[in-house]
C-alpha cells in the first residue's frame, strides 16, 4: 500500500508576511512615483540609509508635484538633492559645533 504525502498548509497570515515586495519597475528614475524598495535600495547605495524613509515620505505627502504643483519627471534627480542638501547641513552643523567651543 502506498501513502500519499499531504502538502503542508501554511497559513494566510504567515503566506503575506513573508513574501518580498516586488520590483515591477526599472529603476532608471523615470517612473513616477517609485516603488520605495526602489528608494532604498538607492540611498542604501549611496550610504544614506536612514534619509530613503524621510525622503519617501516628504515627497508622497507632497504628491511628488513641486510647490507649484508641476509634477516631478526624475525621482533619482530629487534623491540627489536631497543627499547633497543634508549633507551641507552635516557640514553646517559640525562647524557651528566647532565654532561654539572656541
């Protein structure tokens, strides 16, 4: 006599949890608004990992139009901005420290 083996059943919950979100975009910059997995795998390249989520959620509230309301064309021009701008303030900060001691 053979025994089938039964299929494990895993449940709904534990199904969508662990699947990954997936990447149905380029990545270019061109596709507006970005997936924000595309977001981080961006500032995590760049080595600003923790401004992906600031910098994801400034622009979705804002609808990724400028002030004008002009939607945005380039994600990946916005990221770049906004890496070099905090990085001017870290700048900013350490001399205004350094200055503060004298």
């Amino acid at each position: 006599m053979l025994f089938k083996r039964k299929a494990k059943r895993i449940l709904a919950e534990r199904r969508a949890v662990s699947k990954p979100e997936l990447i149905r975009q380029k990545g270019f910059g061109t596709e507006m608004p970005p997936q924000k997995k595309l977001v981080e795998i961006y500032f995590d390249q760049k080595g600003f990992t923790v401004q992906a989520e600031l910098f994801y959620s400034f622009f979705d509230r804002a609808q990724w139009s400028s002030p004008k309301g002009t939607p945005y064309r380039n994600w990946k021009l916005l990221a770049t901005d906004w890496i070099f701008d905090y990085q001017q303030s870290l700048k900013l900060q350490k001399r205004q420290r350094e200055n503060a001691v004298l």
